[in-house]
C-alpha cells in the first residue's frame, strides 16, 4: 500500500474515523492514489498516534497531525519536542506568537513542519464576537494573525480557502506553507464548514494542500471520491 511515487501531495485526507481499524481500513481502501493523510484530535484515543507511525512507517505516507496545541510556552515546547521524535511532516497549534515560537523551538532539528491555525474554517463573524475576539472583518482578522504567526517562526498556515490569496500575498508567507481545510468538491455539501472553496479555487489562490475529510470518507467508494477531486486539481 506504499504511495505512488506520482501521487499528488496536494490533496490530504482527513482520516476522521473512530478508531485505528477504520483507518487504516480507509487507508486500504484509497491506496496509492493519496499520499498525505491527517490525524486530528478526535482520533487520538483511537489509536491515533499508532496510526500516523504506521503509515509513515511501514505504509510511506506523509502525515498531518492536526492537534491545534495551546498551552504556557514551557508545555508546547516540551509537547512538540516529543512529537517530533515520530517524525511526521506536520503539526498544527494555535497562530498565538507565543505558541508559534515555542513550537519552534520545540521541533528543535527535525523535518516537521509547524503550521499555526489562523481562525477555524467552522467560524464566522458571530462566532468571533461570541468568542470576544476583535471587531473587523473576519478575513482581516485570520490574514493578521497568519502574519503574526509566520513572524514568530512558523512554517505555514492553516487557514480558510477565502484567505489563502491575502495570505499567500503577505511577504512573511514567502516560501512558507498554507494548507487550507474547508474545501469541497464540486457539488459537496458544506457541512459545518463556513468559509469553503472547490478544490481548484483553492489551490488558485495559492494554497499549497487542501485537506479533504467527510466528501472522501463517507463517499460509497472513497478511491473514486479522492480521484474526482485530484482530477479538479490545475496541473502541478
């Protein structure tokens, strides 16, 4: 089940099944057409962390561990330096400069990537007003606090496909990464996404991958699901 050496790293699936049995099951299901796959927090007591080893390991996947750490700097530090030693390609906290920078330091040596969460794609301006964040534009709100973020020392962003083009404009985005959830394929329904965009509009506005969950996953075949949204993809 070893990735294909021509699989498109653009597109990660969000493995967010229960357990590690449904995962790898999904895994199996996908096969070399996807080479990236995420683990949330929702997974973790399922076996998460034994899944991203197993496919990095023994299945030569990449992986996103998407966590979203906040803690004081002493905790994030000492948390991302143990995930570190799995040797997984990402891992998302929260876009604080305080946390980003800890992150940083924490991740030490290692290849891992640290992308910093700029405002959930499942929120909108309400929730931000409820949440007692500052008045302003949502948009403006999430592109400042991904310059904030990479100013600190992140590698990339995690951000709304709405932003990716603001984002990808600033000049601490240059060389850094933006990934960007809440994309549906053509005709797919938005869930308890907000701020969405097709695959293509994404990718357009200068996000480096898409992730992709419940469009792929609960799909009665996902392996034709993940190819209709590569196929949506411009060419690399």
């Amino acid at each position: 089940m070893a990735a294909a050496p021509t699989a498109d790293d653009r597109l990660i699936v969000a493995l967010d099944v229960p357990n590690i049995v449904q995962g790898l099951e999904l895994a199996s299901r996908l096969g070399d057409a996807v080479s990236f796959y995420k683990i949330g927090l929702g997974m973790l007591t399922g076996g998460g962390f034994a899944l991203a080893n197993e496919l990095k390991q023994e299945h030569g996947k990449r992986i996103f561990l998407d966590l979203k750490l906040f803690d004081i700097g002493a905790t994030i530090e000492a948390a991302v330096r143990g995930i570190a030693q799995y040797d997984l390609d990402f891992l998302t906290v929260q876009g604080d400069p305080q946390v980003v920078r800890a992150a940083a330091i924490g991740k030490g040596g290692s290849g891992m990537k640290i992308l910093a969460v700029t405002v959930l794609t499942s929120l909108d301006r309400a929730d931000l007003d409820a949440n007692m964040i500052r008045a302003g534009d949502l948009s403006e709100v999430a592109v400042e606090r991904a310059a904030r973020a990479l100013a600190a020392g992140a590698d990339g962003v995690i951000t709304s496909p709405q932003e990716a083009a603001a984002i990808r404009a600033l000049p601490e985005a240059r060389g850094r990464l933006i990934v960007t959830p809440g994309v549906r394929p053509k005709g797919a329904v938005a869930g308890d996404q907000k701020r969405i965009a097709t695959p293509a509009q994404a990718i357009g506005d200068g996000a480096d991958h898409i992730v992709v969950g419940r469009p792929i996953w609960q799909a009665a075949d996902p392996r034709k699901a993940a190819l209709a949204v590569l196929a949506e993809l411009p060419p690399l």
